[in-house]
C-alpha cells in the first residue's frame, strides 16, 4: 500500500548539506522528511571517507566525515526530522502556482507519495559510483582485495597496502594509512599531483625517509587466486616491469555522478548541474531549490561550507511559502529566548 504524507519541505539527499538544512528550516518551524538513496544518514561523508580528516569546517580544526554527520543528527535533533532510506525520487508533479507552490512527490513504484510546499535538492552530484580501473578481472577481488573506499581504516591494519590515485582522496589516504599497515605503496602514472600542496609533501617526505614506496606507471595484471590477491603487476614509465606485493588495492579514480530522474523533474540543466539564484538558491520552478554540490551559479565552490551557507538563505524564502501571511523576523540564536527554547536551551 502506497503511503500518502503531507509535511512542509521534502529534502532529497540526507548528506550534511541536507542535514544542516533541517536546523535552519526547523528554527523557521518548518517540517520537513529526507529522502535518500543510501540505506543511512551522511551522504558520501559516511559512505566513501566516514574516517577521512576534514580541516575546513568552521569551529573544527579536524573532524571525520562520520564525526561531522554525527554532530549535525545531534543538532538537528530538536526538530524530530523523519528519514527515508532505501528510496529514489521518481518524479515531482507541481500542482500549485508559482506564487503558491504545491508538489507530489513520489519515491519508487508502489513507494511513498508526499505532498510539500517547496522541494530542497541537496543530492550532491546525484547518485555516484566510482570509476573502476581497466583491470583484467578485478570484480573477483572487489571486496576482498579491491576497495573503492575506506569506510573502516582498521580493516586495513597490518596489510600491505596499494594506493591507486593522485588526487585528493588518493593522497589523503595514503598520509592517513601509512601509519597502520604493513607497507603502503602508492602508484600514478606521473610524477604530477592533483592533491593539496601541503599533502603531497607530507607523502614525498615519507618516500624520502623510507617509509612507503612510490611508482610511477599502470598496474597490468592482478596477481593470486580470486578472490585472494596476492600482488600486482606494474608497467613503469620507463617501459620496465615490476611485480608489487600487497594485500589489498585502493584504485581512487574518482566517482560517475548520474542524475538520474532528476534530469525528468522540469528544471534548466547545466552540464549535470542545476543553475540556481545566489539570493535564495532556487531553481527554475518556484519552490523547487537546490543546495550543495548538485547546483551551479557564477564563482561555486563545491565545499561543504558554501553548502551551508545556501541552505540558510534557501530556508528564508522557503517560509514564505510554507507561511504567506506570516512574517519573517530574522533573530539570532543567542539572542532569541524563542529560539533557544526549540533547541533546548535553558538559562
């Protein structure tokens, strides 16, 4: 039987972005329920680097992904927000006006139908899955010998260690487990990296001191009986052959992004991406915002952060339809005893 809810907001993607903007539209007295395609809260936070260190989230000099999304649920807690997981937005039917919006949105077939006053997309790209390098046969291994991400760093504790990459999440990891397994080496094609400065230093030192290896080539072969690996194979860039044995390898070439049926909702498309406003980040349909690294205006930057940002000033124009006839009056937190009370706060 498919169900029917009515609430204020329906927020597609329960990653941080979408979290945060329950506690600014919660502030507002707007009610909203999250809609997610992963079976948990936090996004690719707590699905691909739930261990990995993030240094630029204001008041955090480090936190982890799963630290971050286990500190916005308890922010947002006061607001009693309710969660679906497991589900995709099939499609979103306006049914109101522009200056009075009304939508039904509806997950899977024989899913769950809602009827909201305005739809926040905080999807980040859209559903992801990582890019998988040309290796002969490496789906025998994944799960045992290949993994795409790191969702538990113990896992990989005393195991010689093969980190395929060099970007971000190629060098981060690499710093992040040289200090656990066995023997870490990392392996890009070039002595180029697209990581942080101040990270591909930290792994040249650690070469230097004879602490990991680096080799700059492809890997051509996967060694061991699957599912068991037992090493790889490697063309350098100098044409030599060298046999490399690990336990495990980590090939981080990035992630395919798909929108998936959002591309079917009616809203403008720029290359994947939907062009908002940067007054109140709101698409092309009234009612219909999006936050985060889905949505594109001139000088985006995809952090977290911005992502922050734009929910709270997408959450002022929200009330205006959730409310017409009401008034907003911005107020502080630490100044409105109103406020305060929803959070919890006692003098």
């Amino acid at each position: 039987m498919t169900d029917n809810i009515e609430t204020d907001v329906v927020i597609i993607g329960a990653g941080p972005v979408g979290l945060f903007a329950v506690f600014e539209l919660g502030l507002l007295d707007i009610k909203c329920h999250l809609i997610d395609i992963l079976p948990k809260v936090g996004g690719q936070c707590a699905e691909l680097y739930p261990e990995k260190p993030i240094y630029d989230i204001p008041g955090f000099p480090m936190v982890t992904g799963q630290g971050l999304v286990d500190n916005l649920l308890a922010q947002i807690e006061p607001f009693h927000p309710t969660f679906h997981f497991n589900e995709m937005v099939e499609s979103v039917e306006p049914i109101g006006t522009p200056e009075a919006p009304l939508f039904r949105v509806r997950t899977a077939e024989d899913g769950t139908t809602f009827t909201c006053k305005a739809i926040i997309i905080a999807a980040g790209g859209g559903s992801f899955q990582p890019k998988k390098p040309p290796m002969e046969n490496i789906e025998a291994y994944e799960g045992t010998g290949v993994f795409y991400a790191v969702r538990h760093m113990q896992m990989f504790r005393d195991k010689r260690v093969l980190i395929v990459g060099g970007g971000d999440s190629a060098l981060d990891w690499t710093v992040n487990l040289q200090p656990i397994v066995k023997r870490l080496t990392l392996l890009h094609r070039r002595d180029a990296f697209r990581a942080a400065p101040h990270t591909v230093e930290k792994m040249r030192a650690l070469v230097a001191g004879g602490d990991m290896d680096l080799h700059l080539g492809q890997v051509t072969h996967l060694k061991g009986k699957a599912p068991v690996l037992e090493g790889v194979e490697i063309k350098k860039d100098d044409g030599s052959i060298v046999s490399v044995d690990c336990d495990v390898v980590l090939p981080f070439f990035g992630l395919t992004m798909k929108l998936g049926p959002i591309a079917n909702w009616g809203l403008n498309l720029h290359e994947n991406l939907i062009p908002v406003d940067t007054e109140k980040f709101e698409t092309n349909v009234p009612g219909v915002f999006a936050i985060g690294d889905i949505n594109t205006y001139p000088g985006k930057l995809k952090l977290i952060l911005s992502g922050f940002h734009e929910g709270a000033l997408a959450a002022q124009k929200v009330h205006r339809y959730v409310y017409p006839d009401k008034k907003l009056l911005f107020q502080y937190t630490t100044s409105s005893t109103s406020l305060q009370k929803k959070l919890g706060v006692t003098a």
